[in-house]
C-alpha cells in the first residue's frame, strides 16, 4: 500500500494504475475510519481494480462552531484498517497542500445545500462540493463510493457530477449500523453510555416510520409527528434539530407520502450530533 | 474536420486523440469568430497535435439585460474559420446539452468575479467558471488558451483551475487588435462608423498611461484622471463605466503604479459596450 502526501504521487500511481487498464476506485473519508468506511472500501474492491483512499479533516466543511479541532485523528489506525481492506494507495494531504496559497474557489448548489442538515450547517456541503471536485480533478477518472448515511452529501454530488460532467460514477452504499441499529459514525464515539443508548431511537424512528408509510400512506406531518413523539420517549436526551420527508432528488418537502420519499433526521445529544434517514417507497413492501 | 454536438461524441474524439499520444488544445469561444479567437487557434495548433474549438454561447454568463439574444449566431462562417485554420474537432452543443434538467451547481471565486466588470456584471464570472469547467470535465486533460483582452476572466480561470485541480494546463495569448488600436471582439460589429471610430481611444488611452507609469510611476489616481481626460476628448459618445488600476493577480485596486499592474477599462458605447486593458511593469522599458 502507498501512502502519499502530495496531489504528483496521487496522480503518478493513478496514472499507472490507470494504463494497466484498471478502474480507479475512490472512497473520499475524513478518516476516523469505521465499518461504514470499510463496506464503502469494499464495494471499491468489488468494482475496481485499483482503490484509492483519501483521509482528510476538511475544515471548509467545518462551521465556525463545530468539531473540526476535536474531529478524531486516528492516522495509524486508519492505515492499518486501509492495510486489512487491501487499499491501493492513501492520499493524506496537509490543509497547506488541499488549500494553498490564495485559494478562493467554491463548487455549491445553493438549492440542495441549503435543506435538510444545511439549515443548522450552512456552509458545510459548499465545503463538501468544493474538496470533492478537488479529489475528483486529482485522482481522475474514477468511480467513487459514499455511504447512504450521508444521504444529502451524496445527492449533491450526484449532482454536481451531472452538472460540471466530471467523468465519475458515483455509487452510494447502504448505511452499515451497530447491533442496536445506530448508524455508523465517527462521532458515536463521542457519546457516553447514557445517549449512546438512546440513539438507537433514530433508526428505530424511522424504522417505524416506514412501516406507517407503506401501510397507510399517512401525510408527511402525521408521519413526523410520530417520529417525533418516538423519539420524545426513548430519547429523552436528544434534541431534535430536524425530522423532515422530502423528495429524495430535490430534498423538497413532501405534504403526502407517496412513491419514493426519504426521512430523514438529526438529533443533537451531549457530545455529538447525529443524522440518519430510510429511503420508502410508499408502492413497495420494503425490506 | 469533425463537428460533434454531444458530449459523448466529444469524449470519443478526444480519447481516441489522446491515445495517439497527442495534447490536446482546447479553445473555448461562444463563436462570433474573429481574429483573436483565429490567434488563439493557432496557438493551440503550435503547442498542441489535437485542437478543439468549442462553440457556445453560454445563457448563464450573460445577465437580464444584456445582449443574449442578438449575439451574433455566424455558425457557417465560424465553422469555416476553424477549417481553414485546420481545428480537428468543433463541439458545438445546444443548451439542453449543457444544461439539463434540474441544473443547479455553480463554481465561482467572489473575490475576483465581483472586481472589474463584475461590479456591472455580477453573475457573468460565475456563468464563465461554470462553463468553462464542464468544458474542462467534458475535453479532460488539456492546454486550454484565452484572450488577454478577457484578462479577469483569465484570471479566474487560472484560479479555478489552481484551486479544484483541473489537469489543464492555461495559456493566456496576447490581445488581437484592429489597425487603430480597437481590441477585436465580436461585439465591435455591432458598432456604427462614428462610435467605432472613436473605440481606438481606449487602445489609445491604455498606451498613454502606460508610458506615463514606466516613466514617472505615478500615483493610480493621476493615471485613471489622465486616461478618463483622454477618453472625453477622444471619446465622447463613449461612456466609462470603469477605469481601474490593479494588482493583476488579485484584481484590487492599487494606490501606486508600482511593480507589475494591470489598466483595465470599460466603456459604453451606443451598441457595445467595450473592454480593454494593458498589463504594465513599471520596472521595464515595455514594448
């Protein structure tokens, strides 16, 4: 496995990788890595000849209140995981080489990053944009891998695929959960025991959602209600920043909740704020 | 010569182009082909074994009430300029084509696109870094060359391609010029006799202060006072929109006409509204 710092080596080792006529295979992390990370280095393996890994803590993604400077650091870890899962070759850039001198552009999609989780972060999936067209432009043509928990992230990417033409397929990979449903997460470790149990409310939340939306085609707002009034119990100590259904293209709220909606959700506890969401297709039976 | 209107077909050229071992030029232009736009050309032909003109004209550069709709549309002339000067490929898509359904991403650098002909143009850079990343994304690695007469946007261009990582390598070609001076564009035609004879006076008035700056380095007021006098008496039916000095990698304006600077200018003529400027050091004899 490679381990290289500068955006010349990423190009140099894809280059040749790319002549052996291998597909590229890129999963973008922030590293922290976790079983998350790992299914999406996997789905890479299954797909692609050659997989390249990135681990950077991008901090034009970070609000001027978040945890960028608490965001875990865990590069030995991460490398070893990277090691075990047969990656290629892993890009850790300095913010000097990813934002160098005068750096001014930003890729966004007003529209879409403004919804959902852009209400409390609104400056965060510009960040996102922007770093993803910068991997995309270095690794090259590829196909690139995000997880299902970061639904949002991932349908702004599908867009600014689509629209700025970057010669990408970009796959989305279920969401990997704990035993007790919780979505995989860098930041579940930042929770002590109390609100770590309590999370399992969100996917269990929406799990219940689901089922009311495939029986009974219930508005949006009955349906949110009850997620809310799911979690007003069993997660006493989460506040709920949102519970929203939207239309999974333009994250537009829904009123009925009919054909494919998402739900989708964050809940802030004591350490860490959460997101999860379930994909529901009122026509279908469903997993 | 192939002519392509998908983006399919412009991929399947150029890869095929690009497996022979060539570099490929790309020139962009919204066609109203004139002779910079030739220069540029052949320019692409001299460094590069593939050139490719694209022809657009782009919707998202241009604001409410500018000249969209009465851009000259010369496509047969325009495709024989490029034969004659021996493009390999014209990529001339609809808007459909570029901009599809649920379009919505935006690249742009608001420092830079807010100087200059933003202050009057405030959406116009955001359209040109737009564009001209879906044509960097679309062509691939590449030299891609602009006019120095658009210098702001070459700057951009610059920038966006430094900050996201584009593999493109750009080449700024010197301003192409009519005989009095007047830098060629495609909007000079729209010019009657009498304000385009008195166009040559922002040539005219450029050369001056930059004769004034390399020999008595005066201060930026003094030289856009004598430039703005010149224009008055050599141009009356010409009315300025700006007359700026600035550091040509930031575009801010600068107080004294020391080290390397730029002279930009617009004005206003019945018909068209001109640009033009002169990059100046005042350390050099100059040309």
């Amino acid at each position: 496995m490679e381990i290289v710092g500068t955006i010349e080596e990423v190009r140099k080792f894809v280059s040749r990788a790319a002549e052996a006529e291998n597909v590229i295979g890129l999963v973008p992390t922030m590293g922290g890595l976790h079983g998350g990370h790992l299914s999406l280095i996997d789905a890479a393996h299954e797909a692609c000849g050659y997989v390249v890994v990135s681990i950077f803590v991008n901090p034009t993604q970070f609000g001027p209140n978040e945890d960028m400077d608490r965001y875990p650091r865990t590069q030995e870890a991460d490398l070893d995981a990277c090691r075990a899962h047969g990656v290629d070759l892993v890009f850790t850039p300095t913010v000097e080489v990813m934002y160098g001198r005068g750096f001014r552009t930003v890729v966004n999609i007003a529209e879409l990053a403004g919804a959902l989780c852009g209400r409390s972060r609104p400056t965060h999936f510009a960040g996102v944009c922007t770093v993803v067209a910068k991997l995309f432009n270095i690794v090259g043509p590829c196909k690139a891998f995000f997880g299902q928990k970061d639904f949002q992230q991932a349908v702004i990417i599908r867009r600014m695929v689509a629209d700025l033409n970057f010669p990408v397929d970009i796959v989305t990979c279920p969401t990997v959960r704990e035993r007790d449903g919780l979505a995989a997460s860098t930041r579940n470790q930042y929770l002590s025991p109390e609100p770590r149990g309590q999370a399992a409310a969100l996917n269990a939340g929406l799990r219940l959602a689901a089922e009311r939306i495939r029986q009974s085609h219930p508005t949006a707002a009955e349906v949110i209600n009850a997620i809310r009034g799911h979690l007003a119990t069993a997660a006493p100590g989460g506040k709920v920043e949102y519970v929203q259904i939207v239309d999974p293209l333009t994250l537009r709220d829904v009123e009925v909740t009919e054909g494919e909606v998402l739900v989708a959700l964050a809940v802030k506890f004591v350490g860490a704020r959460l997101i999860d969401n379930i994909l529901v297709d009122s026509r279908t039976a469903g997993p």
